[in-house]
C-alpha cells in the first residue's frame, strides 16, 4: 500500500497561525519534505515549525526547488523531487509536504502534486488548507481586505505597472505580491492615484522579523526582501450599479 502525500499549510511565519490540521498531522510520525533553494540554504517551512518548539523528526528530507523562472530546469527539480517523495510513499509512507502560508495559493506543492500523480495516478494526494500571508498581513495592519461589497484582487507585482494601473479601475483593495523588483515604480503609481496613504507595506508577515511600513515615501530606493507586500485600499473607485439578488428574488416572489 502506498502512503499519502499531504500539503501541510503552516502559515506566513507565526507558528500560532498552524491550524488544528496541520498540527496533527505534523505530529502524526508521517515522513517530512519541505523545499529549499539550493542544498547551503535553510527551509522558511520548517523554521515556521521549529519556532513552535515542536520537535523535529530524524525522517526528513529537503527537496531542492531554486529561485528560477527557466521552466526547463524548474521541471528537471520538480521531477527529481518528486521521485524522491514517491520512493518514501511506495515504502508504505505517508508524507507531509511544509508549505508557507496556503498550500493551494502560489504554492511550490501544486507543482510537486501535479507531477507526483503524473508519475503515478493512484497515489492520493490531501492538501491542508492554510492561512496566507496576505491574511496575516491585513490583520496584523489592521485594514480589512474588503468589506461589504468590495472587490479584491491579488496579484504577483510582477505584472507590471500598466496592468496595476488597469486593476485599479475594477477593484477596492489590491494585495500586489512580490513588490521587490518594481517597487519604486508602483509607488510612482500610486502616488499619481493618491493612494499613498490609503496603502501599508508588509515585509515577513508573522516572523520575529517582520516589519511594517506605513508611510510608503521611506522604502524608495530600497531592496526589499522577496517575502513582502503591499496592501492598496483604493479609496478614490467610483463604483457602477449593482444588481443584487436578494432583492430580485423578493421583487419575482411579489409577481
């Protein structure tokens, strides 16, 4: 019998955010995996857990996914990890993948799921929902991400800031990720929108290292780290009619 391979969501950096799921499984003798950039380098999944004093297990094992956009050399590593992962689950194993924040959004294990059961399709495959990072960063600013009627999108920054500059006429709140490479460039973006203000930036959410920065002029010309985003309420969106069900479905009840 194979084992199971779990997405085991731990949070954006505060071991308290591990769900009651997560915990148990973590406790549960399954088989560790967690990524890391290169073999010198630590794992930020695991130094979640490490921080929740839970003890580490003598069967881990690290899996190699680098910091590349070459989609060639990214499959070879998703390849190897993946054989690596269905060698403990032929075993008889279950093993638990450690995915910072939500397993399910930008995450490294949809690509590790997706060729494990293009390797093999029987294997079954579990993910354990998380709290992202964009969820820890709105509650530690304090700023909803929306409310009532709002729209919300969020998005990797690196799409430009022409495309920011599109999104902002359709929605109320934007969660831009991965703002280090473009970041002077949106901030020229949104101080022509006069959304200075009205934004907060967030570096490491719920790590002993985390930091916030509210007045958006103080990080120009400065290297952010890659765990980093910015939260923009835009306050200045002038909203089209809305058709609301609730009230259609009592006008037709009327008739």
């Amino acid at each position: 019998m194979s084992g199971k391979l779990y997405g085991v969501s731990v949070g954006p950096g505060n071991p308290g955010l591990i769900t009651r799921q997560a915990w148990e499984l973590l406790q549960s003798g399954a088989h560790w995996t967690y990524p890391i950039r290169n073999e010198k380098s630590d794992s930020y999944a695991l130094d979640i857990v490490r921080r929740s004093e839970l003890p580490l297990p003598d069967n881990r094992t690290p899996l190699i996914f680098p910091m590349t956009h070459d989609k060639e050399k990214l499959t070879g590593y998703w390849l190897r990890a993946a054989e690596t992962v269905l060698e403990i689950l032929h075993r008889g194993e279950d093993v638990l993948f450690l995915v910072e924040g939500d397993a399910s959004t930008y995450a490294t294990f949809c690509h590790l799921a997706r060729t494990v059961s293009s390797i093999d399709s029987e294997v079954k495959i579990q993910t354990i929902a998380g709290v992202s990072s964009f969820n820890a960063a709105a509650a530690d600013l304090n700023m909803p991400l929306a409310d009532t009627d709002d729209t919300l999108a969020i998005v990797p920054a690196g799409y430009g800031v022409e495309m920011l500059d599109r999104l902002l006429a359709d929605f109320d709140t934007l969660v831009l990720l991965k703002v280090n490479s473009l970041l002077d460039q949106i901030l020229d973006l949104l101080e022509a929108r006069g959304l200075l203000e009205s934004s907060a930036f967030i570096e490491r959410a719920g790590t002993p290292e985390e930091r916030i920065v509210r007045d958006l002029n103080q990080l120009r010309g400065e290297k952010v780290n890659y765990l980093s985003l910015l939260l923009v309420h835009n306050d200045h969106r002038v909203r089209g009619p809305m058709v609301r069900g609730c009230g259609r479905r009592k006008e037709a009840k009327q008739v």
